[in-house]
C-alpha cells in the first residue's frame, strides 16, 4: 500500500511539473504569435496550432491532476446527510463509476481514436518540426494518458477508503 502511494505521489509531482511546462510553452507560443502578427505583420501559423494543441493537453491533463489533488466538482450534500461508514461507502461507489466511465470513455475510446487518426494518416495542416507535419493521433493521445492517471487516482482513492474503514474497525 505504501508503495502504491508513494508510485501516486511520484506520478502526482511529475504531472505537476508537466502541465508548469506545458503553460509555459503555452504563454511563450502566444506571446510569439502576438508579436509576428502585430510588430510583424505575419503571424505565425506553427505558434497558433501549438497553443491550441497545448490547450487541449491542459485540459484533460489537467483533469487528471485535479482528480489527483481531489478538488474536482463534486456534489457534498448527500454526503452531509450519511454517517461517516456510508460515506465511505459512497466515495467506493463513486470512485468505481468513474474508473468504468474512465476506462471505456478516456482509454478505450482514446485509443480508438488514436490509432484510426494515426492508421489515416492525418496531420496537422500548419505544425510541423523539420519537415515533419505533426500527426494528429500524438495529440489525441493525452485521452487515454489521461484517462490512465485518473483510473490510477481512484483506485488510490479506493485503498485509501478501504484503508481508513479497516482502521476504524480495529479501534
């Protein structure tokens, strides 16, 4: 168990310095891509379809790591109103219909996507690194890496559950 927290952490703390960059590159791309256009006079068609891809990557990524930190929306009502063994119960409960919602949604169907853009070829029209057009697939990608991280978390979440109604019944 401690293993498995620690392998959470480690992925957590990468994931965060990930998403740093990736803003970063974000903020560089379009600060780049309003100087060509305005100082310029042509705008930079490569910064334009970066950020973009960047902002694709942010989000769903960025999903992932709030799942990590907990702090998703979430509705807290009905929790109030159970007593602390049933709310356990229902953050099991909860955690298993997002791994099933996940793992057919985010990496099943993610990869679905991936390899079909990847098999046809597609490519990015405007994004290319030395000659190379970006395919389409290495952008998609991040949904089934996401969605391999967010099933990661609530399976942490669930032996963190089960840990904490093990714990109380030995007291």
């Amino acid at each position: 168990m401690n293993i498995f927290v620690s392998f959470v952490n480690k992925i957590t703390s990468i994931l965060e310095k990930f998403l740093i960059s990736l803003m970063w590159i974000m903020v560089l791309a379009v600060i780049w891509q309003v100087i060509t256009r305005f100082i310029f006079n042509s705008p930079s068609i490569f910064t334009d379809e970066l950020s973009r891809y960047l902002m694709i990557w942010l989000g769903i990524l960025g999903g992932a790591y709030i799942s990590a930190k907990k702090k998703h929306l979430a509705i807290e009502w009905i929790n109030s109103k159970l007593s602390p063994q049933n709310t356990i119960i229902l953050d099991v409960i909860i955690n298993l219909i997002i791994i099933i919602f996940t793992s057919i949604v985010f990496i099943y169907g993610g990869t679905i996507v991936v390899e079909k853009t990847l098999s046809f070829h597609q490519i990015s029209p405007g994004l290319s690194l030395y000659g190379h057009h970006l395919p389409m697939g290495y952008v998609y990608l991040v949904a089934p890496i996401s969605g391999v991280l967010i099933v990661i978390y609530s399976i942490n979440d669930i032996l963190f559950d089960l840990n904490k109604t093990i714990n109380n019944k030995s007291e």
